[in-house]
C-alpha cells in the first residue's frame, strides 16, 4: 500500500459496519474517492460520502465574535495548527479470500486508511479488462469498462435533462460496440434516430463502413407481411365488427395472392368492399381509418426497407432517421413496426442478438396516455419484460423519466444518469432505480455536463465516472443557434441586394 490517507476516529455511533470517519493526513483526499483499510485477513472498501473541516478555536461562535472586535483571533492564537479535515466514509463492503462480502465487524479507532489500488478497485466495482470503455472513475485512475452482458442483457436506460449529454454518452457506447472484435461477443445496433444527431457515424472515416443510415421517409413494408394483429394495433380505435372485417380481408387476400408479389392498398380495400357484412356503415367506417395509413405512406406492395434480415449484422449500426418526419404518430408506426419485426426475427434466431437504441422514448412508450396515443409502447414493454431470454436488449434515452412507462423503466436494471434538476424526474427515477440512495440521488442536481452516475445490474456499486471524449466523427443536422441566426440574416441580405439589383 501507499502513504496513508488517514487514521479511523471514534465518533457518536461511528465506527460502524456502516459508516466510519477519520482523521485526513495532509489535504489528499476528495469527496466521491475510494478508500480501503486492513480489515482482518481482507480488506475493507469505502467511498468518501462528504468531507468536514473543523477547528477548536471557532467552535464557540460568541467568542469568535468576542475576539473579532479586537486585533482578531488569529493574531492571537495559533489557530492554523489546530485545524484538521474529517472525512465520513460509507462503508460498501469487503474484500477477502478473492471474494466481497458485506462487512460484519466495523474498523477499529486508529486503524490507517489507504487509497484504493487501482486493481482490486477494479475487481471491487465489476469492471472488465474488455469491457465497453465508457469514460473513467473519478479521482481515480481506473478506465470505467463495464461488461456489455451486465450492461445490456437486461436493458439500459440513459436519463437526463436537455443539453447535459445523452446522446454525447449514446455515441460512446456506439463506438465500443462497433469496435469489439468478434472473439469478445458483437451485436447489432439499431438506432431511432429522432433528431439526425447519429448521422455523423455514416460518414467517420473509422465507423463510416460498419453503418447504414435510413431516412425515416423510405421505410417501407409489403402489406403481404403485415398481419392483422399488427395493423389493429396501429388502430386501437377500431370496433369488434371492423375489426372482424380487417381480420376477414387480410386473411383472404393472402390466400388468393399468396403465389404473387404482394397485394396492394387498393386490393386491400376492394377485399373490404367484398367482404360479406350486412352494415355498409361498418366498411365506410374501417376504409376511414385505413385511409390515415395510406397517408403515411410506408406501406407497399413488395417494397421492403430496411432489409432486416440483411442489414442487422453483428457489430454493424443501423439508423433510422426520423428527423424529416413531423407526425408523431407515423414515428410511433414506424417504431412499433420495427421494434415487433425485428424482435420476431430474434426469437426465430434470424438475426443476431441486438440493441434497440431509441431517443426520446417518452415519446414512444408514454406513461400516461390512451393506447391511440402510444401506438410504440406495448412491444416496447414486451422486449422489456422479455428481451433478455431472446438476446434482444432495449437502450431508452429519455430527458422525461416521469413521462416514461413505469413497467419499461423499472425493466432497465441499469441506469446511467446524467444531470437532472425536475423534482418530479428526481423522485421518479429514485423510485425505479433500486441502486439510488438518498445521497446517491442528491448528487445528481450538481453532476457537470458529461459526469454521470451508473447504477443497476452493470456494477456492483453506484459510480461516478466521467464520460470520455467521443472517437466519432459529430455531424449533426442544425447548425448553432448563432450561426442560424448569423446565416439567416446574411440570406435576407443577399435577397434584398438581389430584389434591389433587378428593380
């Protein structure tokens, strides 16, 4: 071991198998730092919960007071040697025979307290030598690589408040998946792209080869492969008679035509106007509804796009950008479309296993919403409740955890969470995140952009870590709100001139 940092005090309830402060030596040691002490054959790890400065001397505030109206206190004692920092530590478990374990027994008063080494911190907090580099450990020189099993098998969700870094962290983790080789395990990344800020992965001269960028308005599915669970799922809205009538001309229509190429919208709707039901105003009703998916225009006669089954490859990144779609609800389609395909394609064992990377995704799997208005969130909870048997993991990016689904946020047992300062996103994702404590959760208001902590499944302690820089090459769509405001100006300029010029 090192230098000591200091020695272990008694204090009112402390030492305990909890909690234990001591005495720093020196100024070396820094709030949120590992610490570690002989403790019987093991050792006994610690986190730095706070850090306290105190002085006898200015203890009593009436004599501080007293002795401030004359030449001051510091001119008449030796107030500087008496000063001293204490350090309270939280006690997270111990070390012993290759094995942690809760602690039993506290430290003893006097006892010296060490830095933690660098490799059994490692060992202590569940990192792995080929883990998924995401940033480094505060005041620590220990690489935060998290295992991808641990982090990913059992769902990930990313939640912060705007600007504080999402999709910077988002990018990082693209970067190690599309970066592992295929001895340490590869999976494929699809990714909803809401706003275009991934498209910059497409044209990195590193990433540029192991990726594929869809625009939201080419996805497109032949109608023969659109079953009429799914397309009454798009329309929650429908009554048990047009739903028996959908029900009746899909079927037929993939019958008859199930030597062609596909059908179309037009032959799906004469196949309603054929159907044998007694009320017409059941058809009118049903072709109604079906008309605002036409509209959308995703659905086609033999048309596939993407080619799921070809283009979701190990270790390759598929991106679906949303960003020209203005419908809500189209996203929602479209999300719900994918999201079902490819989950089915998984449990098939037709593509590999996958992460479904989706921005936004209160917008997609919302609380409190009528089934209409949250077409996406019902195979968003059933991947949540069973991707992990399937090898089919969920990453939810959201900057609105307390308008996200309960039953999907609670099946993320891993949590990063960067700067969040909303009351009521801090309560909810206390209550979801089984890991957070009061202190843990008190933290999270003062984290800088890019500081983030990680808890769940993926470690076996909430961290700090701070987020490393991105490897990628940053392409979003958008210019800087000084630039657009710049360029928009200088165009009016040109177009005056130009108006002026002619006249």
């Amino acid at each position: 071991m090192s230098e000591p940092l200091g020695t272990v005090i008694a204090a009112d309830e402390s030492p305990s198998t909890s909690e234990f402060s001591f005495v720093v030596k020196g100024k070396g040691v820094l709030k949120g730092q590992y610490v570690q002490l002989r403790h019987g054959e093991g050792l006994l790890f610690g986190f730095v919960s706070e850090v306290f400065k105190a002085n006898r001397y200015y203890e009593r505030a009436e004599s501080v007071a007293d002795f401030e109206r004359g030449p001051g206190i510091s001119n008449q004692f030796p107030t500087d040697s008496w000063e001293y920092v204490i350090a309270l530590v939280k006690v997270l478990g111990v070390f012993d025979g290759g094995r942690f374990q809760r602690a039993f027994m506290p430290p003893s008063p006097g006892a010296a307290v060490y830095g933690a080494e660098p490799d059994v911190l490692r060992s202590f907090l569940g990192f792995e030598e080929n883990g998924l580099f995401l940033g480094s450990i505060e005041h620590h020189d220990v690489p935060a690589r998290i295992s991808m099993t641990r982090l990913l098998q059992k769902h990930l969700a990313i939640l912060a408040m705007s600007g504080a870094g999402k999709s910077h962290l988002a990018s990082v983790l693209l970067e190690e998946l599309l970066s592992r080789e295929q001895k340490d395990g590869r999976v494929a990344v699809v990714v909803v792209d809401i706003h275009g800020e991934y498209g910059g992965f497409a044209h990195d001269p590193v990433f540029g080869k192991k990726t594929t960028v869809i625009e939201g308005g080419d996805i497109a599915i032949p109608l023969k492969k659109v079953n009429p669970e799914t397309m009454m799922e798009w329309l929650p809205h429908l009554s048990a008679p047009q739903r028996d009538v959908l029900r009746l001309a899909l079927s037929g229509l993939r019958e008859s035509k199930k030597d062609a190429d596909g059908y179309s919208f037009k032959e799906l709707i004469a196949a309603i106007d054929s159907a044998d039901v007694s009320k017409d105003e059941v058809k009118r009703a049903l072709k109604r509804s079906l008309s605002e998916l036409k509209r959308h225009r995703f659905l086609s006669r033999k048309t596939e796009n993407p080619k799921l089954l070809t283009q979701v490859r190990p270790g390759h990144l598929l991106i679906l950008d949303f960003s020209p779609i203005d419908s809500l609800r189209k996203k929602q389609i479209l999300v719900s479309l994918v999201a079902r395909r490819l989950f089915l394609l998984r449990k098939k064992g037709k593509i590999p296993p996958f992460m479904l990377l989706i921005e936004e995704a209160h917008n997609f799997a919302r609380e409190k919403a009528e089934e209409s208005e949250a077409v996406s969130r019902a195979i968003i909870e059933t991947i949540a409740r069973e991707g992990r048997k399937f090898g089919a993991s969920l990453c939810l990016i959201s900057q609105r955890p307390v308008n996200l689904s309960t039953t999907a946020l609670s099946q993320c047992n891993t949590h990063i969470i960067l700067r969040v300062t909303n009351p009521n996103d801090l309560d909810h994702i206390q209550m979801s995140s089984e890991g957070i404590d009061a202190r843990v959760a008190k933290s999270i208001t003062g984290l800088k952009v890019g500081e983030a902590i990680l808890v769940g499944e993926a470690v076996n302690y909430p961290v700090f870590i701070s987020v490393r820089d991105r490897k990628s090459e940053k392409r979003e769509k958008g210019a800087p709100l000084h630039r657009q405001a710049i360029e928009f100006e200088e165009n009016a300029e040109k177009k005056a001139k130009n108006v002026e010029a002619f006249l």
